[in-house]
C-alpha cells in the first residue's frame, strides 16, 4: 500500500506530461494499473470475483 505522502505527490500536476502517476483508488498502487476501471490488478480481481464490477464475469471455457 502506498504512503499518504505517495499519494499526495502523485495527485499534483506534473511538469511534464509524461510523468503523470496514476494510482490505484482503493489501495493506491501505480503498477498493474487498468486504466478502464482505475484499479490495480490486484484490487480488480477481488472486486470482480465478489460481483462488484457490472459486466465483469470469469471467463471459462
């Protein structure tokens, strides 16, 4: 889990475009990141397992 101080620094507006961090919004990790859904790898997978992202569903065939 990301420090506050982490998360604060990534929130401000860089000098550069490309050095923008996007963050996890439940856990505040910024690699495995999904930009669709604005999580980690991490927090997505419990998410999705519970039901708790519309439209998701485990694949099997």
């Amino acid at each position: 889990m990301a420090t506050e101080a982490q998360i604060s620094k990534s929130s401000k507006t860089p000098k550069f475009s490309t050095r923008v961090v996007r963050r996890c919004w439940r856990c505040g990790r910024k690699r495995g990141y999904m930009r669709d859904f604005e999580l980690c790898r991490i927090c997505f997978r419990e998410l999705a397992n519970r039901g708790e992202l519309p439209g998701i569903r485990k694949a099997s065939w």
